[in-house]
C-alpha cells in the first residue's frame, strides 16, 4: 500500500511538472527566459514597473505574465509600485526561469514582492502553469516604452541607488539562484 502510495505520488509529480515544462517556452541559442507571473488578481488596477538593472522592460497590471528573454549571467531583476522589491539572478544560458510577482498591501496602493520559484516547487509550478496554459503572455517586447524610459530615467537611477544601499547596509535581498530553472 504505501509503495502504491509513493508511486501514485511521484507520477502525479512527474506529470505536474512535465505539464508545465511543455507550455514554457524555450529560449533562443545562448539565450535564457524569464517568465514574470502576477498570479494575484490583488491590486489589479495598479501597473507594476519591470526593470532589469538600469533597462525599463515595461509595465503591466491584473493578472498575466511577460516573458523577458535575456542574456545569461548575473542580473538585478526588480519591480516596482509602492516600493521596490529586488532580486539577484545568476541564470544559465538556455534555460527558463520563474520569477512570482505578488501585490502586498501597502499604504496607499498595493505594493509587490518578488518569489523565485524553484524548479522542483511542484505546488508552485501547478499553480503558475494553470495561468500560463490559459493565457498569452503579455507582449512587452513588441511596446514601444522609450519615451516612457526617457521619463523614468531619473526613476531607475533611484531604484538602483536603493538597490546598491540595501546591498551595502546588508539588507536580505532575493537571490534567484541559477539551479531554479524549469527546463
């Protein structure tokens, strides 16, 4: 009974994951992906601003995903609405990874946070792959944002003078470590 039990389990695992893996997409040669999901219908009003470093990747609100494809090596995801929320990422070439975008409460509107989600996070991956199976990625490439990162330019030397005083007042900083990949 319980080897049925734990086959049973590691199946269901198995198909959970293999599910979600085939409606990721795959990156280009040398290439890696970052999927950025906001599963949260919370604070659906409010756009969340996405930056990678000092690039302004774009902005959307409710519940949806983006897919940024990037260059490998180290990264300064962040995010921003109420607050900035950060997270360091070592990604690897050809590889896809999850980063959850979650709205908090804040005091005025609602603020976020930011979730690496690990590739063997079975809970996670079901939850995040029903959102990517239903729905088209939002496509903030096609956008064109470069009047609105003229704008923001002063805004993202802020958000990444905040980063490096974080950084250097030891403030715990998110690190979406490169063995999280879902592929």
């Amino acid at each position: 009974m319980k080897r049925t039990l734990f086959l049973l389990a590691c199946s269901t695992l198995f198909f959970i994951s293999a599910g979600m893996s085939q409606d990721l997409r795959s990156p280009a040669e040398g290439k890696s992906l970052v999927y950025f999901v906001r599963s949260s219908g919370t604070g659906a009003l409010i756009n969340f601003k996405y930056f990678d470093g000092e690039n302004y990747l774009g902005k959307f609100k409710s519940r949806n995903y983006f897919i940024y494809e990037c260059d490998p090596g180290e990264h300064v995801f962040w995010v921003t609405s109420e607050n900035r929320d950060f997270i360091e990422a070592n990604i690897l070439p050809g590889k896809v990874y999850i980063i959850e975008v979650r709205p908090t409460p804040g005091a005025l509107k609602a603020a976020v946070r930011l979730f690496p989600i690990a590739g063997d996070d079975a809970k996670s991956k079901k939850r995040l792959g029903k959102l990517i199976s239903k729905k088209e990625p939002i496509a903030l490439h096609e956008v064109d944002f470069s009047s609105e990162a003229e704008k923001l330019e002063y805004y993202i030397q802020n958000g990444m003078k905040k980063y490096l005083s974080d950084k250097e007042k030891g403030k715990k900083i998110t690190l979406l470590p490169a063995e999280f990949y879902h592929n």
